[in-house]
C-alpha cells in the first residue's frame, strides 16, 4: 500500500518532505503567495487564472518528484551523511511506474493549458530537469549549493510565471529570488553543514529578512510594471513578522 499511494504525484512530497513540519512554510511563503499574485496579476480572471496556476504548479511537482525520487534512492547512497527518504528498499518496476505516472501527469496538465507550442514552457521545465538532475549528480554538497539556488526559484516561479502578466513577470522573479530564495538558500547550507550563523533560525533573523523585502517598493516607485512586485515583497514582509511574532508569543506562553 506505501508504494501504491506513491503513484499519485505530491504524495512522496507531503510524505518524505512536508510531514516533517515544513508545510505551514510552504503554504504561507510559496501557495498563498502565488494564489495572490497571479489571482490579481493574471491573464484572465480570478478562477481561471487560480486553477490555471494549481495545473503548473502540479506540471511542476510531477517533474521535482522525479528528481526527489532519484535522489532518495541514488543519490543519497552516494552523498557524505545523505538523508535517507521515502522507501529504503523499493523495486524497479515500482520506479518504473512512480515515474511513468508522473510523466504522464505532466504531459495531460500541457494538455490542459495547451502548451505543446509554447517554447518559453518547453525551456522552463527542460531547463528544471537538467539543473535537478546536475543537482543529483553531484557529490561534493558545496557544488550542490549552486543548483539547489536555482531549485528554489524554479518552486516559487512554476505556478506563476505562465500565468501572470507579462509585464509583471520579471518582478516577481525579482523579489522571489531576493526573499524567497535566499531564505531558503541559507536554509539549505545550514543543512549540510556550510553555514556558520547560529543566529539564523531565530525568530528575529527571520523577521528582519523578510522585512527587508520592503526595499523593493521603495527602490522602484513609479516603475512600469512593478506592482504584483510591491504586493509580494508586502506579503512577504507580513507573513515573516507574523510568524516571527507568533513564535515569540508561543515561546512566553509556555515559559
């Protein structure tokens, strides 16, 4: 039953990834704030545009689970203290159709939003396997880092840029790379152990991080196509204190 309840892509995500107490940081900082861009910033309207982006972002998880797979049972085995997810022992054939599933996924939701002409979707997605799977293959965890970078801005652009406006796009990989990602960068090195910032999981790192998004308005008053940017870096900025601020409350509540 483990391995049949893997077939359905997101599933080895939220079972190898997410139950380990990520999933509030992925609904806050990446799904809620793509709903909110592209449902102001989109093409169409706010349904269409909505569920448009819940079909890229789902494009998008069916070829990271390759990745994730591969690594989990490869790459891992090979990598100084590698972390050991979802199956230790799983057959081929089970391989076979984890992925096999997953391309066809991907292949119904290009269906879908009819992308088969579209060159700028062959290249994003193209482009995300070759990094993922440079990402895999590289043994030294201080390489990895370059790759893992752009792992991180291909999650949050992958549910927004098809479907934002055009004019708005380039902002928003703007402060996604500057907020997001870096955040997550930092995150990423303390992990493997390249990182020395003992302060950096506190609350007040992470407050003033995002806080720092406020720059970005600033810096870009009166530019063309700028505002699905400032709502982001604002969101940002509120999300991070909020949830700087709720665990600085919890932590006297319990004291």
């Amino acid at each position: 039953m483990q391995n049949l309840k893997f077939i359905i892509p997101i599933n080895y995500f939220y079972e190898t990834r997410l139950k380990q107490g990520t999933i509030l940081f992925h609904l806050i900082f990446e799904w809620i704030a793509a709903i909110l861009i592209v449902a102001i910033w989109g093409k169409t309207s706010h349904f269409n545009d909505i569920l448009n982006a819940v079909i890229c972002y789902i494009a998008f998880i069916s070829v990271y689970e390759i990745g994730y797979i591969y690594n989990d049972i490869h790459s891992a085995k090979h990598e100084i203290n590698g972390r050991h997810r979802g199956q230790n022992k799983v057959t081929s054939l089970w391989i076979r159709i984890w992925i096999c599933t997953r391309v066809s996924i991907f292949f119904i939701c290009v269906q879908i939003l009819q992308q088969w002409q579209n060159p700028s979707w062959w290249l994003f997605f193209g482009t995300l396997a070759l990094v993922f799977y440079t990402h895999n293959n590289l043994l030294d965890p201080e390489l990895k880092t370059s790759t893992f970078l752009w792992l991180a801005w291909f999650r949050f652009m992958a549910p927004v840029i098809f479907v934002v406006n055009e004019d708005q796009r380039m902002g928003v990989a703007f402060i996604a790379a500057m907020t997001y990602v870096s955040f997550r960068y930092l995150g990423y090195l303390d992990s493997k152990g390249l990182l020395l910032m003992p302060g950096r999981k506190t609350s007040k790192f992470r407050m003033l991080h995002f806080l720092m998004s406020l720059v970005a308005p600033l810096v870009t008053y009166g530019y063309d196509g700028a505002s699905a940017s400032w709502a982001l870096a604002i969101y940002f900025a509120i999300a991070g204190t909020a949830a700087s601020v709720y665990t600085i409350l919890k932590g006297y509540l319990k004291d």
